[in-house]
C-alpha cells in the first residue's frame, strides 16, 4: 500500500494533478490506519487478551 501511495504522488506531481497527489497522501495515511490495525491485532495474538490498548495510548496523545 505505500509503493502504490509513493506511485499515487509521484505520478500526480509528475502530471501536475493535485487530486492524484493529495489521493497520494491520503493512501498514504490509509496504510498508516492499517498497520496500526495489524499491530493492534498482532499485541492482542502475542498477549492473549481481549484488547490491547498501546496504539490507544501512542495516539491519543
């Protein structure tokens, strides 16, 4: 998902498309929210609980 969010803003600024950059950026942020969810879900595998609340505390500021 980040090589097609790099390919995303490296194509619209290369066309001078503002929308494709900024679907870029927004990919970009799309893959971030993922891996949070696997981390997530990879701390609640390894531990053995219900939740796991570290990207709740690493993000709420």
């Amino acid at each position: 998902m980040f090589a097609l969010a790099r390919g995303k803003a490296h194509t619209g600024a290369a066309l001078d498309n503002p929308v494709l950059t900024t679907e870029g950026r927004v990919t970009l942020i799309d893959g971030l929210l993922a891996a949070a969810v696997l981390l997530g879900l990879l701390l609640n595998s390894l531990a053995g609980r219900r939740h796991a609340s570290l990207p709740v505390v690493l993000f709420s500021g």
